[in-house]
C-alpha cells in the first residue's frame, strides 16, 4: 500500500531538531505533498529562518506546546541525550492521538524514558533511525532524497499502537527507504559493532597519535588506508559523546570482544606466530569480500525482483564453438569440508566462484580454518584435522547452499560445540529432517524450526554411534551428510540408497586417504583414520553442460564442443536419456582428474524422439530434468516421468512450475504426484514465470530455440548467483537471449 503523493491525507507534521536528518524528513514530506502542513521547531533562529526560505516547512514555531498542538505526527530530531528531556515536555503536553517517532542512532534509553514517561497512556511511539548521512550537516543540507535506498530501522515495542507502527512504516516508505523492524536490544548491539566501535577506535587512534612529540612525522607520511580509516574521526564530537553515553552496555560487550581479539594479535605478533595472523588477515579479507558480494548480489536480486527481472529469449539460432561451463559445484563444496579437515594444505584448482561455495568457504573461516583465496578459480586450504575445528562467532549463515546446509549438519553433529546453521528465506523454506532424523538415531541432538525446516540448532559434546541407514529415497545429500557423521561415529557407518547418486563424497574421501568401501548401492566408513592433504582440479559441471547439452540438441545445424565436463557416472544421467532420446553426444579426450572422470563432449543436434525415462536414471538426473522438459517438448511423441517427487521440493516445485511454463508457450504436459507427462510439439512464444529458480529460467532460455516467437520469462534474477555468466555463454555460443531492455 502507498500514500497518494500530492493529494494530503494527513493534517500535521511536526519536526523538532532541524538538522541534516530532521530537515530532510520535513522536506521530503513537504514535497511529497503528504501532511496540509509540515512545522518545524528548532532552538536556533537561523536554522528557523533557513527551513521557511528554503522551503523545507511550512512555517517554524519556538514554541513546543503552539507546534504540537492539533499534530498526527510528531518526529524528535534532537541529540540523543536531549531526547529523554524533550519526552518529558512532550508528557506534559495534550498531544491527542498523534504519532511519535524519533531518529536516534541507540534505542534502549530513548526506550526507556517513553515507557516511564507515558506509562499510563497507549504508547503510540515508534523509534526509529535511518542510517544515512552527508559530508554537510544542518538544516542548509536538507535533501528531500537523503533516504532513498538506504536502510530505516524501526524497533517497534511490544505495547505499541500497531496503526501508528504502520503508520510511520509507510512514510519512510514513501521517501524510498528500506524499511526493517528490529527488537531494540538487537538494534544497539548491531549499531554498537558496526558503527560505534569503529568510531571510537577512529576517534582514540588520532587522539593516541596526535599526543606523540612525533605526531607531524605521522601525520605527514600516513598513506590513503591511515585517511580512509581515520576519517570518520572527523565526525561532530558531541553527537558522539552522546551516543557513546547513551548506549555504553552495548558499546561495552563489543569493545570487550575486540579487545580480547586484539590481545590475542598482540601476542601472535611477539610469538612471531604467522599462522595465526594469516589466519585473521585471510579471514578479516575474504570475510569482508564475501559478504559484500552477497549483500550486493541480494541487493541486486532484491532490486531485480523488484522490477521483475525479466529475460527476453528471441526465436530460433544455432549453437556452434567451443564452451566452458564453470566449475563443479557439488565438488568445489566437498574440496574446502574435507580440505578443512585434512592434516596440512590442499590446493584447490577450478573451484566454483559462485555464492552456495563462497558460503561454504565462508562457513569453515567461521570456524577458525585459513582459506587463502578464491583467486581465478584457485584455493588454498589450511587443513586443521578432524578434530581441528573451532566454534563459529555466531550463526553459520549458508545463503541458498542446502548441500551446506545438510553435509554441515553431518560433520557438525559430533563436535564438541553447539552450532547454529541458517539460511535465507528460499533455504529456510526447504526440508531438513531428511538428516536431522537418521543423524538423531545417531545420537545428534539437532533442533529445527517447524516442520523440520531451519534453522538448525545442533547441540555439540554428543558421542555418536555408527549404524547401517537404508535411505527411504535416493538422496547424495544425506548419503554424504551421514558419511560424514561417521567419520566421528563409534564403529561403523554405512549407507544404502535405492538408486545410485552422485558419489563424489566417497571418492573425494578416498583422495584424500580416508578409507571408504562401496559394494552395490552401500557405502561404508569407520571412525579411527586420518585425512591428508591432496591437490584437487574441480572439473566443469555437468548440472551447467546441460542446458547446452540440451540446446544443441535440439537447435538445429548446431555442433558444440563443451570442454573438461566431468562424467562420474552418477552424474551422467542427462546423457544417457538425451541418448535414449535419440541424442548425438560423443565423449572425446576422456581422462581421470583427481579422482574424477572428465571428457570434452561434442553434440551435434539430432531429431528426438519420446520415451519413458527409466526410473533408475531419475536420481542421476534430479538437477537437469527442467531442460531435460524442454527437450521433450521438442521431441517427437510422448516423454513420461515417474518417480521424480523430488523435484517438487527443490528451489520451487519444478514439476508444477515447468508444466505451467511449457502448458502457457502451447505444449502439452500433464504434472502428476512423481513427474510429468509431455506431448512433444511446436513452442509457441510467449510468457512464462522461472519462481525465483534458476534452473526454470535458464531452461525456458534454451526453449526459444525452437520456439516460434519471443519468450519472456519472469522472475530471473537469482541466475546472476548461481550460474553468473550464463547469459555471456548463451549468446557466445549462439543462444539469443538477454536481459530485457539490454538485447
């Protein structure tokens, strides 16, 4: 819902404390046409003057009570340790049913003042702070655009008026800010890390150096990162005292932290301990790297879901050339878990840079293992041995990664420390008592959210048991989650599943020396042995060849060269039902790589034709079956697939989302409980919707191919996290698709 702009619904709008941020909100109110009156208070005259000159309020008054009076919503602008004063004139006053908000950068005392002081009304006070700034300052700065796109917390009371929490809610709104609701105490303590201390240390740093007898020698010679890192000391020293005042227990509880870091610093350095410091360097580096690319990855994708990022597949083409997919995801996960755990340093070569594997690096940081890298595809792993690890600071967050998250959960089950593993909303919504149950019988005490979903919290200090697990379907992810557990598990582990699946834990493990015995569909591991360190070269990813496996067969003239795929052969599933299918794929310079099969693999398009895909290819195809749909959509005669009820607990329902793609371009496919059955026949143009899956949207891509018009596919922007050069590799090797607008 959005307030109409320049048709006021509200009558007045108070501002008292016309600085940068007060005056900002007035003005962008004013313009916004939202309030038939917005009024300024302000002890200083001048600012008074400058707000009505240059129109950032109607008019000012210096009177609180002549301001407030008939107001809907009042905003406390003041200085943070003024704000408990003005909250005790404001009690004093008849402010009717009007809204109070504040912008203070810490909540609890401002929190605890409007509870003592309008202890016997209904408490219509929302605090707030919006975390945004400018080099200038006061009422002359004023910009009615200061928080557009930059982040507004609310930390709303329980007792709280729930209309004027919506009410306020939708007014930072309309001034384009990122509205978020926080409980107070989280609110100070994340401020107090984030903004605070960094302050502080700016503000002491300068003040320790600028008291030395050599402090112009310093200052004459510092370098950018002394001015980038000192700059802040340049911020208003009383608004500072006055927040460190105002939220000392906060600011307290993280200098502690810091200061126990830095000691632990101090001493590596006069120990000459070099791994330590290369383990906090690489940390601090590729810990601030990561989360800035997730967090403008997210933004990206939030701003793309916003507007609906939409990819626009012209009709027709051919692919030819020579492609290289990226690298092997579910290997580049399994080389940092098992790397972690080895005794000495791995090498990692081809490692997948895409944001599941970064959380995995980024997980085992957390847990106190050096990771140098990645650089070009290139990891550097300081094993810590199996009972190296240490706890995480805080949750383990893990993204969209459920391979993390389930293998995690396996290895973390039998440390002697709790963990807590999370994700964002899409993994949060997936299955996990898929391992939480077989690890419980294990004698793992892990705690889920409902129905099984995440968070997981796994309690730590428990002895595991080995047992024998006959998994109910055929999953690697359990498989090698319960593998995993067992290299800690008193006695033996074993496993069967009732298909194959991929075995790239067993394989890995054997690499890295770690006895492992397959017989049949059962894999077997006992606790007692060590991990050694290896050098690993991650092949090209099946999962990714598909979509060009499948474009090129189905594109006709087409004859494209994919290069270094990795062929385990519970990965090849795609291959053999597009070979059933009539298919022309050739294995060329066939190789073993680390323990892994790789080949170069050519197709050329062939006519396909419908078939029933066996049931006991379905596991070794459960990630391609989207494109292996389109496939069938192109072939000849009827395709059916059964026993795939997998594939609607995936990033989306694929089963149900793919059939009501094809059903929207003109093809005829029936979804049933276990899989789908389709009529192959033409593609028509048209729209359809990917659901936030990147698998539906890069599969609906290759589609145009024989499609007699345009395909406009919604909702495409989790592509850019998961396969991020995909659209560079469709048009380089002949696939005309591209982001709408950008064609």
């Amino acid at each position: 819902m959005s307030l109409q702009s320049g048709s006021p619904i509200l009558g007045r709008l108070v501002v008292i404390g016309l600085g940068l941020i007060g005056g900002s909100f007035a003005k962008g109110m004013r313009e916004r046409g939202l309030f038939f009156e917005v009024v300024g208070v302000d002890l200083d005259a001048e600012s008074r003057r400058i707000a009505v000159d240059k129109g950032v309020v109607d008019r000012c008054e210096t009177d609180l009570a002549t301001a407030c009076q008939g107001a809907d919503v009042i905003q406390m602008a003041v200085p943070i340790l003024a704000m408990e004063r003005l909250l005790g004139q404001l009690g004093r006053l008849d402010l009717g049913d009007a809204i109070l908000t504040d912008v203070g950068s810490a909540k609890g005392s401002v929190v605890r003042a409007a509870r003592r002081i309008f202890a016997d009304t209904t408490l219509r006070f929302v605090p707030g702070h919006p975390i945004a700034g400018s080099e200038k300052s006061g009422v002359e700065a004023a910009n009615a655009t200061l928080f557009r796109r930059h982040k507004v917390i609310l930390t709303p009371l329980e007792e709280v008026d729930q209309a004027a929490l919506t009410r306020v809610d939708m007014l930072w709104r309309e001034l384009g800010a990122d509205v978020e609701h926080m409980q107070v105490e989280h609110h100070d303590d994340v401020l107090a890390a984030t903004s605070h201390l960094p302050h502080l240390l700016a503000f002491g740093l300068v003040d320790s150096l600028a008291k030395r007898s050599e402090n112009l020698e310093i200052f004459r010679y510092a370098a950018g990162g002394f001015r980038d890192f000192t700059r802040i000391a340049g911020s208003d020293p009383v608004m500072w005292h006055d927040i460190f005042l105002a939220n000392r227990e906060s600011v307290l509880r993280t200098l502690d932290a810091f200061r126990d870091d830095l000691d632990a610093l101090r001493a590596a350095i006069d120990a000459g301990d070099g791994h330590h410091l290369l383990g906090v360097f690489t940390r601090a580096r590729v810990a601030r790297e990561h989360f800035s690319k997730i967090l403008a990855r997210r933004a990206y994708v939030d701003a793309m879901h916003s507007k609906d990022l939409i990819f626009l597949a012209q009709p027709g083409g051919s692919l030819s050339g020579r492609v290289r997919v990226p690298g092997d995801k579910s290997i580049s996960h399994r080389s940092i878990m098992l790397g972690s755990l080895a005794e000495g340093t791995t090498e990692v070569e081809g490692f997948l840079e895409g944001e599941d594997a970064l959380a995995t690096i980024q997980a085992f940081r957390d847990m106190g293992v050096v990771i140098e890298g990645p650089h070009h595809g290139r990891v550097t792993v300081h094993g810590v041995g199996l009972k190296g690890l240490k706890p995480a600071p805080g949750p383990i967050y893990l993204g969209n990664s459920g391979t993390s998250m389930r293998l995690l959960a396996g290895l973390l089950a039998a440390q002697p420390f709790d963990s807590v593993l999370t994700g964002d909303p899409s993994l949060s919504k997936r299955p996990m008592n898929r391992v939480a149950k077989p690890l419980r019988e294990m004698g793992a005490v892990i705690e889920t959210a409902a129905e099984g979903r995440p968070p997981l919290t796994i309690r730590g200090g428990q002895r595991l048991t080995g047992m024998h697990y006959e998994m109910p379907m055929a999953s690697a992810q359990v498989k090698s989650c319960l593998l995993l557990a067992g290299l800690y598990a008193a006695g033996e582990t074993s496993v069967s599943e009732p298909a194959p699946t991929r075995d790239h834990t067993e394989r890995m493990l054997r690499g890295f020396g770690y006895p492992v015995e397959v017989k049949g569909n059962t894999a077997r591991v006992e606790t007692g042995h060590k991990l050694g360190a290896t050098r690993i070269e991650v092949p090209a990813d099946i999962s990714s060849a598909a979509f060009f496996l499948v474009a090129a067969s189905i594109a006709e003239g087409s004859e494209l060269l994919l290069e270094h795929v990795g062929i385990n052969p519970t990965r090849t599933g795609v291959i053999d039902i597009l070979r059933l299918m009539g298919g022309d794929i050739t294995l060329e310079n066939e190789r073993e790589v680390g323990g892994e099969p790789v080949a170069d693999l050519r197709v050329r398009s062939a006519k396909l034709k419908g078939i029933d895909i066996p049931e006991d290819l379905v596991p070794l195809a459960i990630d391609e079956f989207p494109v292996l749909f389109i496939a069938a959509a192109c072939a000849e005669g009827r395709t059916v697939l059964r026993g795939a009820e997998e594939l609607r607990v995936k990033e989306s329902d694929r089963i149900q989302v793919m059939a009501d793609g094809l059903q929207a371009l003109g093809v005829k496919a029936e979804p049933t409980p276990d899989g789908i059955i389709i009529e192959g026949g033409p593609i028509a143009g048209g729209e359809v919707w990917a659901h936030g899956d990147h698998r539906i949207a890069m599969s609906f891509s290759v589609a145009s191919l024989r499609a007699s018009g345009a395909i406009r596919i919604h909702d495409c922007a989790n592509v850019a996290t998961s396969f991020p050069n995909f659209l560079g590799l469709a048009a380089t090797a002949g696939i005309r698709v591209a982001e709408e607008g950008q064609a």
